[in-house]
C-alpha cells in the first residue's frame, strides 16, 4: 500500500527526478556506454597530455638610498610608470626573438612561422605583475616586489627563461636611468650654452654702447658737470684777458703816457698776482693762471727790448703792439675752442637722460640673462650629480630577489585532469539518461496515467515482489 501511495502522489518534480534508481534500471546501457566513453576520452588526454610548468622569479624594486635634499634625481621616480615602460620594452620583438633563439622555444612551429607569431606566442606565456603592497619586512617603505612567471613543458626552460627576463628588466632599468639621466644632462647643457651665449652677446651690446656714448653716460655726469664748471671759469678768464689786452693795445697805439711802458705794466700785474693769492686764490685758479701767462709774456718783451736797447737798437712802438696783438689773437682761438668744448659738453649733459633709460633696459636684460645662467648652471651641476648617482647605481634599482627555479610540479597534474575527466563523463552520462527519458517518458504516477488516457483510472493494484 505504501508504494501504491507513492505511485498516486502528485508529481511536482519529473518522474525521472523522482526516482533516480528507475531511471538507471531503464536506461543503464546507454549510462553505462556514455560513462565509458568520457572515461576513454580522459584517459586519452592524460595519455597525450604534455604537462605545463610555470616558473617564478621575484625581482625586488628599491628607490634611492641618498635623500631627495642630498642630491635630486633627474629620473622619474614612479616605479609604476617606470616599469610600465620597461615592460613594453622587455616584451619588444627584438628582446623577445633573442631569448627564442638563445633557449630554442617552439622548436616545432620554427620552420611554419615567423619570428614575429613565435614572439607573440613566447609573449602569451609570460605573465608580469606588480604588487605594491607586497613589501619584504627587511626592505623600506619604498620597495615593491614584481613576480615574473614564464609557461614551459621544460621545467628547467622554464626557470632559465624567468630568469633571464629577469636580469633582462634589471639591464633595462640601470640602461633606461642611465640613458634619461645622460639625456637631461645634455638637454640642460644646450640650455645652458645658449644662455650663456646669449648673456655674451648682451655684455657685448652693453660695451659697444658704452663705446659709442662715450661722455654721455650716466656715470659720467658727474665729471661732465665738473668739467662743465671749470670751462665756464675758463672762458671768462679768457675774456678777461683779451678785454685787458685790446685796453693795453689801445692806450699803445693812442700813445697814452709813458706809464704804458712794459715795465710799468709788469708791476701792475706783479701787483694784481699779490692781490690775488692774497685773497686765497690758488696757482690753478684761472685768473692766476692768465695772470702768470701775461707775465711771462711781458717778461720776455722786456728782456728783448733790454737786448735790443744794449745793442744800440731802439724798441719801437709798433713792435709791441704787434706783440700784444698776437697774444690777443692766441687769446682768441683758445677762447673759441673753450667755447666748442662748452657747447660739446653741455649737449652731452642733455643727452644723458636717454642714454641713462637706454642704458638701463640694456642694463636689466643683462641681468635676467645673467639669472638665467646662473640657475641653468646649477640645474646642469644638479643633472651631473644625479647621473653620477645613477652611474653608481644609487638610485631606484631592479635587483633579483628570489630566482627562479625548475618546479616540481605541473601547474595542472594528470590526477587533476583524470579526476576532472570523471567527474564530467559521470554528469554526461547523466544527461543522456534524462535526455531520453524526455524523448520517452515512462509513466510512474496515477496523474501521468491520467494524462495520458484523458481518464480517471478505475483502480490500482500493489507491486507483487
């Protein structure tokens, strides 16, 4: 009655579900071939299969050991970007096709394809990664650990060649800082040629200016004024004198007295010196210095005239006139040319104010050309110790912290794939079982009857054992 019960409970679940050990009883050939298959197949793969060993190297990333304020780097310290970069160059056609050919990979697709398939296989094989939060407890905050894995059916192919791509990413890394340091050093020395050159051509500018205003120049007014003073005094001596001459000259020719003789006119003067340095004038005060002029001058005549009177001729008139008129002549062109210079050098007075703005624009671009050399000088001292650092290898470095060694174990075991390949010829097996108990039903409940007769069964009877 109890299976009778069963047999009429409602079916919410397909019969097949239902009874699990119905359907292996009904469709256990065909389960049973299915399994065999998919057991087949598997040992098949297992017995062609060609185990994969992956093989690790660990290179350890460590920034500089001279602080930042010792000396500054020229080489960008962002070990992301920086192995970014060194991860397109190592993985480049040219480095790959080397380690191809040093360690004999894909010996069996050598003679059907090109160099440039053979790379991109070798480059589907290795696997780069960056952890930078993986930091070794004996090393600083700033080192970081990058993992490089390589796929081989040879173990030891497999380390060999992690390995190589190892040492392959710490060349690169000292070749790369090296060669931006190197770089900049260079870049920083054009730059400072040129400013240096262009701070030349400035002086240049500033001394043929110099040259060419020479006596308007700012720092030369000072004199100018000087100078200015002391031909203004100059003049008026001169005119002073000539005044006195044509007096003199004219009191000879009009025969006024002999008290015009030159003797008496030598004491006038004699006196008019006394009275003068008397008075706190000096020897170079111009009025002393006409004063002594004229002296000398009437002492010669009278000493002439004393010859000539000793050698029995008479001193004329009109030789001593004609004497005072050659002074008066010479008086004359000296005051003229006092007056150029005056002229001359008040016009050079005036032009100084333009030659001091022009002076001072020549004067400022010199300086921020100077500047400009000066902080290019030290940019350039700074790029030769960074590259003198990074020769030294002081810098961020690469270095192989744990190499890579020949793995023991396949990364998938012929046991992993055995056991896969069981466990889905088993679910194989069960599929076809339920696929054709869709395709033909067998009936196991009073609803499935039911539905199938479009009547209600007239009654029921127990399994007989």
């Amino acid at each position: 009655m109890e299976e009778v019960e069963e047999l009429d409970a409602p079916a919410g679940l397909p019969t097949f579900l239902r009874d699990p050990l119905g359907l292996v009883s009904r469709r256990w050939p065909w389960i049973a071939v299915t399994f065999a298959l998919g057991l087949a197949a598997t040992g098949a793969v297992v017995r062609f299969y060609s185990p994969s060993y992956v093989a690790f190297a660990t290179v350890l990333i460590t920034s500089k050991r001279i602080p930042e304020s010792f000396v500054r780097s020229t080489v960008t310290e962002d070990s992301f970007e920086h192995v970014n970069a060194m991860i397109g160059e190592i993985l480049s056609r040219e480095k790959l096709a080397t380690v191809i050919e040093k360690h004999g990979l894909y010996k069996e697709f050598q003679k059907t394809l090109p160099m440039s398939d053979l790379t991109t296989l070798l480059r589907a094989d290795i696997k780069v990664e960056m952890d930078p939060g993986a930091t070794p407890t004996s090393q600083p905050e700033t080192a970081h650990l990058l993992r490089i894995s390589f796929d081989n059916t040879d173990p030891r192919v497999a380390a060999d060649v992690a390995n190589d791509l190892a040492d392959l990413f710490t060349r690169a890394s000292i070749q790369q800082r090296s060669q931006q340091s190197e770089l900049t050093t260079e870049f920083l020395s054009r730059e400072l040629a040129q400013a240096e050159e262009a701070l030349k051509e400035q002086n240049r500018k500033i001394t043929e200016f110099k040259e060419r205003y020479r006596g308007e120049l700012p720092e030369e007014q000072d004199a100018n004024l000087h100078r200015l003073e002391l031909l203004q005094q100059q003049r008026q001596s001169l005119a002073a004198q000539i005044g006195e001459a044509n007096t003199r000259i004219a009191m000879m020719a009009a025969g006024a007295g002999g008290g015009a003789t030159p003797e008496s006119r030598l004491d006038q003067l004699r006196a008019r010196l006394t009275t003068e340095l008397a008075s706190g004038h000096t020897e170079q005060y111009p009025d002393v210095i006409a004063l002594h002029r004229e002296i000398t001058s009437l002492e010669a005549e009278t000493a002439k005239q004393s010859t000539e009177a000793k050698e029995g001729a008479a001193a004329s008139q009109a030789t001593v006139i004609q004497s005072a008129q050659r002074q008066v002549v010479a008086l004359q062109g000296e005051l003229a040319r006092t007056e150029a210079e005056l002229n001359e050098l008040q016009t050079r007075i005036i032009r100084t104010p333009a030659r001091q703005e022009e002076e001072s624009a020549l004067l400022e671009k010199a300086n921020v050309l100077r500047e400009n050399y000066t902080d290019d000088l030290r940019k350039v001292k700074e790029a030769e110790l960074a590259e003198s650092l990074e020769t030294a290898q002081q810098g961020e470095r690469f270095s192989v912290m744990d190499p890579a060694i020949p793995p023991t174990h396949p990364k998938i075991s012929s046991a992993m794939i055995l056991a896969a390949g069981s466990v889905f010829s088993l679910l194989l097996a069960a599929a076809v079982g339920a696929l054709l108990e869709l395709r033909d039903p067998v009936l196991g409940n009073v609803g499935q009857l039911e539905a199938e007769l479009g009547a209600p069964p007239l009654g029921s009877v127990i399994k007989i054992a």
